[in-house]
C-alpha cells in the first residue's frame, strides 16, 4: 500500500486533531515564537513587542559572559534535580518491595493510597506546612533554635526532601504495579525475591528517573518559589524561579526570555532522548496492562520478609499521617484568632471550582483526540506528530509567555487564561495511547483484518476501553488547575479574584496566626484529596504518569 493510499485511510486520524492542534498552535506555539523573538529585543512593557529595538544575542551573551550567576543558578538547578531524582529514587524503590512483602492486601492498598494523598495536597500549602514544621520557636516536633530555611546550607537537602515526600508516592505506585506485572509473568516461581521484586522494581524506578531527566531543568516549580527566601537564595534559586521572577517582577523581559527558551531547548533534546529510550527499553515497566497492588502476591524467600517490608511501610504511613494531621486536623483543635474562615466565599470558591471542572472536561476531549492516531503503528507522519506533541509536552512550562501573550489579547485580571492554559498538558496524551497500545492494540489490528473503519474502532473499542483513564487523567488535571497558584499571580491584579490557593498564600505572606493559615489550607486542600480518594480505584500508576511534568 503506497503512502498515499495510507494517509486516506487513516485519514480520520488526522482530521479529528485539527482542533486541537490549532488550539495548541495558538496557544503554545505562536506564544513560544513571540517569546523567542522577545529574547532577542529590548521588549518595554509599555511598547508594542515588534516596534521594540533589536539587540540579537546580547541577553544570551550576558547570561553567558563572566557573569558567575548563571553557572551558580545552573549548579543549584541541578543540585536540586539530581538530588530529588536520587533521593525519590532510592526511597521508591525501598517503599515499593516493603510493600510487595505486606500480605494484607487491603493493607497493602491502603498504605499505597495513604503515599500517594501528599501529591494531591497545593505545592503552596505543602510549602506552608514544612516552613511552619521548621520555624524557630513554633515547630510542634521539635525546639528549634533557628529558622532551618533561613539557613542557606540547609536549603537545598529540605527542597529535595520537601519534594520527595510530597511527590515519591508516583514511583512506589509505579515500582510496585511493576513488581505485580513481574509475579504474574513467574507464576509458580514467584516467590524468588530478586526476580520477582528487586528487578522489576530496580527497572521501574530507572524508568520513572529516565522521565524525570525529560525536565532536568525543572521541578516543583510552584514548591520551590514557595520555599524560597532572601536569605537563601544564594543555594535555593533556580534558573526557573529567576527567570520568573526577573521577568515577571523586576520587568527584565530579555534575561526572562532567554531563560526560559534555554529551559525549552535543553528539555526539548532530554525529552525527546527519553523518550526514545523508554520507548525502547521500558515501555513494558511502565505500561504492563497488570492492575497494580491490590493482586501482589506478598510472599518472600526471605525469611522475615513479610514482618519486615509491613514495618517499614507503616513506618513511612505513619510519618504521612503525622503530616496530614498536623495540616487537616491539628489546626481546628486549636482556638483561632482572626477567624479567617470567614474570608472563604462560596461562590467565588464555586467559581474557581467551576472553572476547574470545565477545563477538565475539555482537556480529556482533547487528549482523547491527539492520542489516537499514535495507535496506529505505520502511520504516515507519526514521527513529526510525535515530535510536535513533545514539543508541546516541553512548552507546558512557559509562564511567562503564557503571561504575555494574555496580555496582549487583553485577558489579564480575568479567568480566561486560568480556564485556557488549564486545559493543556500533553504527557496525558503519550500515556492513553500506551495503555491502549499495552492492552488492546491486537484488537485494534484485528477489527482492520475484518474490514471495520476507523470510526468503528474509534467509537465501538478506542472510547470503552479508554473512558476510566480518560476520567481519571481529567481528575488529575482539575487538581492540577485547582491546586495552582501561579497562573493567579501572573494573570489576575484584583484580590478579590485571586482563586483560593492562592488566597492562602496571600494570607500565609500576610504574618495572618499560623492556625488560621493552617485552617485555610485544609479547606483548600480538599477537593483535590478527596477527588483523588473517589476515583483512587481509577487512578493508577499508569494514569498517574500523565502529571510526571509536575513533580
């Protein structure tokens, strides 16, 4: 079959993407393009971007230069990559065959879902709870002398175990869906410790790493600027947060621009890299089409294996549920002062709730259509799709042009961009369309062999058998709008709009009592808890892959 006679019969693939693509094309890619083209000129905000004088490399070449404060933000950057990618590594990895040795299996899902709430909890309350854990004369776990984040030498190794706890219980839950993967295929033999969990595992957290390498340049980044502090910039400052801040803050549009196009070329190689590789090696690690924890068999050779992997698993439980008490129930076991609750209003809450909601249900529609033609195996000009879809994957972090291009549509101090930018993320795409190719894709070619259309497939087998991850991906990204308070900052000026997150930072900066703060964050806190707790049996290791961007 020529090419041509190729590309008409799957013409239906590339027709139900041209929405999509045209909305990320101009919502992604003509703003990446105004941002390349602003690193290059002396943009003023009060001119207009194209009349603005052209100055070339210059900003790249100050970066560059004897300047030692890009090589220092390089090295803090990596220093804080490297040493979560390490630390939640390593942690995973132990976590994940402690629990493959429960033999409870209610216990078992139990503890793994108990792992996973701290991702679901704002990166900005997260931050409030650990800063407040840490202060001088305050933390209820130990009597501090100092302000341990006022220390510059202690900031980097708490980002890194900030970020590992709240983020780590996505690599448990891929090692051990793994491991459950890896027992099923050794049937009689599946007791053997090391074949059965250490090497599954092993490989499933490489995997996990390999994915975490796609943003090497980046991180939590909403965690991150919360954490951080002028006393310790010096250690804690990124090349993400200083080219926000520079930009967005100090109006130094050149150094803002050139950071952040460095950022999106030096992912974009990562990523695409990575994904090469776990296309290659790891696919069957990551996507096994084997349901994750509730089915292990926690049986060992070792002996002990079972007391010991459940000790040290409800070790680590109980250090959750201490963090979860301190943020959800301490709070309100305490009198409060300023009666902050009252601050909280229903409709804006429901607004913003709203917005979330609908966004969501856009975003699924959207990345229902872009992932089914990467079901096709031979599809003419997969490979340049493919790479545009990364691309995009690699753009989701643009803030800041994001920031000028609802500026000059005239959006700014609305909720448009939050409702507009919130409907894109793209790895979501990349993983429908692996689940469906791990489980189901000998379907697929079989309803071809019979003569079915692509409509058919599309509507009788690609939507039935995908709708709960589909669901459960637009779960994730409501929490992922709700829980953001960035897009509140760039975009919306009136307090009285700012969405409820960061409404709690707003009253966290404010010196507000630490109860009343506390009592906030719950609140604003829950949806996204109890979200992810209503769809847990949905919400698998494979789903959750979808938000690897965020950690």
């Amino acid at each position: 079959m020529s090419i041509t006679q190729r590309i008409w019969k799957y013409r239906m693939h590339y027709l139900i993407v041209i929405p999509a693509v045209l909305f990320l094309i101009g919502f992604k890619i003509i703003p990446f393009f105004s941002g390349l083209y602003m690193s290059l000129v002396d943009y003023q905000f009060h001119k207009d971007l194209f009349q603005s004088e052209w100055v070339g490399l210059r900003h790249y070449a100050r970066l560059f230069s004897g300047d030692t404060l890009f090589w220092q933000l390089l090295r803090n950057t990596l220093s804080i990559k490297l040493g979560y990618m390490l630390a939640s590594g390593l942690l995973a990895f132990v976590l994940a065959i402690a629990l493959s040795l429960v033999r409870s299996r209610v216990l078992r899902g139990s503890l793994l879902t108990l792992f996973l709430i701290p991702y679901f909890i704002p990166s900005g309350v997260f931050a409030y709870v650990v800063a407040w854990l840490l202060s001088e004369g305050q933390s209820p776990i130990a009597s501090l002398n100092v302000t341990a984040l006022a220390q510059a030498e202690l900031f980097q190794p708490i980002a890194i175990a900030a970020e590992t706890f709240k983020t780590c219980g996505i690599a448990i839950a891929v090692a051990l869906a793994a491991i459950s993967s890896r027992q099923a295929s050794l049937a009689g033999e599946a007791s053997l410790f090391v074949q059965a969990k250490v090497i599954p595992a092993a490989r499933a957290v490489a995997a996990f790493l390999l994915l975490q390498l796609t943003y090497i340049l980046s991180g939590d980044f909403e965690l991150l600027q919360s954490l951080l502090n002028p006393l310790v910039r010096q250690t804690g400052e990124t090349l993400e947060t200083y080219g926000f801040n520079a930009f967005l803050m100090q109006m130094n549009t050149g150094t803002g621009a050139s950071i952040q196009i460095i950022l999106i070329i030096v992912q974009l190689v990562f990523a695409y890299g990575a994904y090469l590789l776990v296309k290659r090696y790891f696919i069957g690690d990551l996507f096994s089409g084997i349901a994750e924890a509730g089915k292990l068999n926690g049986r060992s050779s070792l002996s002990g294996g079972a007391a010991a992997g459940t000790a040290v698993s409800v070790l680590y439980g109980l250090a959750v549920l201490a963090f979860l008490y301190v943020l959800f129930i301490y709070p309100f076991t305490m009198s409060a002062e300023n009666g902050v609750l009252q601050l909280i209003k229903p409709v804006h809450y429901i607004l913003y709730l709203m917005i979330g909601f609908i966004a969501a249900i856009f975003h699924m529609m959207m990345i229902t259509l872009l992932a089914y033609p990467l079901t096709v195996r031979r599809l003419p000009g997969k490979a340049v799709y493919t790479f545009f879809l990364i691309l995009l994957a690699v753009l989701g972090s643009s803030y800041v042009f994001e920031f000028f291009q609802a500026r000059t549509m005239g959006m700014n101090n609305t909720v448009f961009p939050i409702f507009l930018y919130g409907i894109i993320a793209i790895v979501p795409v990349f993983v429908l369309k692996s689940i469906f190719n791990s489980k189901y894709s000998d379907l697929k070619e079989q309803a071809e062999q019979e003569g079915k259309g692509e409509a058919h497939a599309f509507v009788m087998l690609y939507l039935p058998k995908l709708w709960k991850p589909i669901l459960a991906l637009g779960v994730l990204q409501f929490v992922a709008i709700w829980n953001a308070f960035i897009p509140s900052v760039m975009h919306i000026a009136d307090p009285n709009m700012f969405s409820p997150v960061y409404q709690f930072r707003a009253l966290a900066q404010s010196g507000m009592h630490f109860v009343d703060v506390l009592r906030y964050g719950a609140i604003v806190s829950l949806p996204s808890v109890l979200l992810f707790l209503v769809f847990r049996r949905w919400i698998t290791s494979e789903v959750l892959l979808g938000h690897v961007r965020k950690l």
